[in-house]
C-alpha cells in the first residue's frame, strides 16, 4: 500500500469521502483535539455502526506485547465483518515491535484495521518513517502561527458540518487563547448552540463564550493599555499562581501592544476606527478598535518602545534566572502601566 505523503486531518476527511478504508492508520502529532477528531472518524468508518464491545480492542502501546497485537491483528472477526485494533503510545509501541509490525503490514489482513496513535510527537513523518510504506500516516501537528490556528479553527468547524468565517475564528481565539483543547471544547458548544444552522456567527460566539470566558492574558493586556495598575497587578499575581508559564504571557502580550501601536498609528494618521480596523486586519471588529482609539492617546511612542524594552528584559530574566517570573512580570507591569 503505497503511501507518498503524510495526511493532514483535513486531506484524511477527503480521501475517506472518495475512498476506501485502509488496513492501517498511523494518527500522530502535537495536536490532541486534532489526534480525537481523527480517531474518532477512523472509528466510525472502521466500525460501521457493529457493537465495538464485539469487534474493537485496544492496547496501550507502553506495555503490551507486541506478539498480543499481532495475533489480534491475524485474528477473525466472530460477529462483525472486521477487528478493529487501537495502539496508544504508538511511538513507544513500535520501538519494541520493531520489523515484526512492518512485516505484518507488509500483507495486512482484510479483515482488520490497526490505527496507532502517537501524542506528543513533533516530527510524526520522520518518527513513524519506517511505516511509510505499509501504512497511511495522518500527522496532527498543533498550529504555531495565528494564521494556521486561524485555519485550524476554520478546519475544526467544518469538521462539525459548521462554516467559521476567518475574522469570527481570529474572534474566538482572542476570547479563548491558543489552547487547543480549550478552542475545541468551545467550538463544540457553538456547534450544539446553532443548531441546524451552518454559519456559526460573530453573535454566537459573544452569547457562548461572553466576557466571562475572555483569555486572562487579554484582560492583563487590556488593563495595561488602560493604565489601571491595581487591576494589572491582580490579573499578573492571579496568573502566576495559575501555573501560567511566562514565555507565554510574554507572547501574548507582545501581540497585543503590537497591534496597540498599530491601532495608534492609525489614529495619529486621522483614520477612523473603521478604517484602521480594516488596515490591521480587524475588520470584522471595529468594536476593539474603537477601544483602543480610547486608550492610545494615554500613550507616547517612548512610553510604548519603553514597554517593548521592560517586556523583553522581563523574558531574558526568566530564562536567565535573574529574577523570579513573578517579580519579573510583575515589574514589566508597573513600568507599563506608570510609564516610569
């Protein structure tokens, strides 16, 4: 069974749409949501409605025999028309089964369907490239830049027969944060919330995920931005004590006076709110910028460089161990917010 490139989720969907099921699937990556969804697709294809107590066995990579496997994997359905057999921990599975897996491969029974499922796994192409050949790989890789998690909400959303437009997806991932597990569950409630309807809209979002959901690092930004230092100081000490690793917050937080600084440019420049919206690529979210417009006037270009400056030694006195991350964020916040 030839196999010339790694699936995505997405290409996965199409080739199962236009073809048939395949004796082997290996789902692997960084993206867990994504690893769920296409378990989950696997095994309704695989399944086909028959009783999985009767026809599905699963095996935790780490400890099981690769001999047990195997058999399973030569073992005649009694009551269903297929044995469906799942590995987790895949990638610690292959390790000890070694050849004796690609040479079962090599002539898969007709009657089975082995999926292995790896999580965790940066590089899945060249983890599971000794399987190229005699199975179908899906890499599930977890989006890094803001464009593809753009696209993976798109993606996710589709998945669930619902269309997410690009500017409600760049919405819901500033409500939410880049959490994955946390913009699934999301879009899970919006899909059940809309019903029939296919367009999940910017409404939608707002009446489900509100104000009460919004990413604690966006409201620290926010009440930076205000210079409202009580407020700062409590979100930075309550994300601290969360477990809130730094370097993310950092991030975040660039991001946000970023586009603060953008947002000033253009109202220096005597844009209206609408206008440098659509130049920022905030279009569909005059509201934020109409905010912003009503902040930035606190703000000089030195005041900005200046937070730009404290943001970075903050990161370097985390990574350096200068300063503890706490004193360290909470530091940043006070220059911010005081401008001293």
């Amino acid at each position: 069974m030839a196999n010339e490139r790694m699936l995505t989720p997405g290409t996965l969907r199409e080739s199962l749409e236009t073809g048939s099921l395949r004796p082997a699937y290996v789902v692997a990556g960084s993206d867990g949501p994504g690893i769920d969804g296409v378990l989950d697709r696997l095994l309704q294809e695989a399944l086909q409605g028959e009783d999985p107590a009767a026809v599905l066995a699963r095996f935790d990579g780490r400890d099981a025999e690769p001999a047990a496997v195997l058999d399973e994997l030569r073992t005649l359905p009694l009551l269903g028309s297929r044995r469906v057999i799942v590995v987790d921990h895949a990638d610690a599975f292959l390790e000890r089964a070694g050849d004796r897996l690609k040479d079962a491969l090599a002539r898969p029974p007709a009657s089975a369907v082995l999926i292995l499922v790896a999580r965790g796994v940066t590089a899945p192409a060249s983890t599971f490239k000794a399987l190229r050949g005699s199975a179908v790989i899906v890499g599930c890789v977890a989006p890094r830049r803001l464009g593809d998690r753009v696209k993976w909400l798109v993606s996710r959303a589709e998945d669930s027969g619902k269309r997410l437009s690009h500017a409600d997806a760049r919405l819901l991932l500033d409500l939410v944060g880049d959490n994955l597990g946390g913009l699934a569950s999301e879009l899970e409630k919006l899909a059940t919330y809309v019903g029939g309807r296919k367009q999940i809209g910017r409404d939608d979002i707002e009446a489900i995920v509100g104000p009460t959901r919004v990413e604690p690092i966006y409201l620290l930004g926010d009440a930076i931005t205000s210079r409202d230092l009580p407020r700062a100081l409590e979100l930075a000490e309550d994300l601290m004590t969360g477990g809130e690793a730094l370097p993310r917050i950092v991030g975040m937080l660039r991001l946000h006076l970023r586009r603060f600084w953008s947002v000033k440019r253009c109202r220096e420049a005597g844009k209206t709110p609408a206008q440098a919206a659509r130049e920022i690529g905030e279009g569909n979210r005059v509201w934020l910028v109409e905010k912003l417009y009503g902040q930035v006037g606190q703000f000089t270009d030195a005041d900005l460089a200046r937070c730009f400056r404290e943001l970075l030694n903050a990161d370097l006195a985390s990574k350096t161990g200068a300063l503890p991350d706490a004193v360290a964020l909470e530091r940043f916040v006070v220059v911010a917010c005081r401008g001293v």
